[in-house]
C-alpha cells in the first residue's frame, strides 16, 4: 500500500466549507441567503481555479497582503 494519501477536493468541496465555515459565525435567515451565499463562494473559487497562482496575491485583501509583506 502507497504511504502517501493525497486527497484531491473540487470546487465543490471548498465552496461547501466556505460555506460552512461562513454559517458557524451566524444564523441564515434563509433558504435562499444559504444559496447565494454558497453561490458567492463556489463562484470566487472558479474563478480563482482559472487563474495563474502568481496572481493570486491581486485577490488578497489590503490586510492580508500587509501581513505577507507583499
């Protein structure tokens, strides 16, 4: 048996935990806040998957990039 797992996840699975991640902070006050909330999130995660990962730091709020010292 191979000792290294690798565990592939889709855009799916992250929009999904985002998602998740999102709602532990606060109650949805509906179906449809849940759907375009999850909608928000799959949707930035595509567009993110297209783009070339030198680019990625453009996406980064101002705070965050502070913080990498970029």
């Amino acid at each position: 048996m191979a000792d290294n797992i690798t565990i592939s996840r889709n855009r799916f699975d992250v929009a999904m935990e985002l998602t998740n991640l999102y709602f532990s902070t606060k109650t949805p006050k509906s179906p449809e806040e849940i759907k375009e909330i999850f909608t928000d999130f799959f949707m930035t995660v595509s567009s993110i998957s297209v783009v070339s990962t030198s680019n990625l730091p453009h996406f980064l709020p101002d705070d965050v990039k502070k913080k990498l010292g970029r």
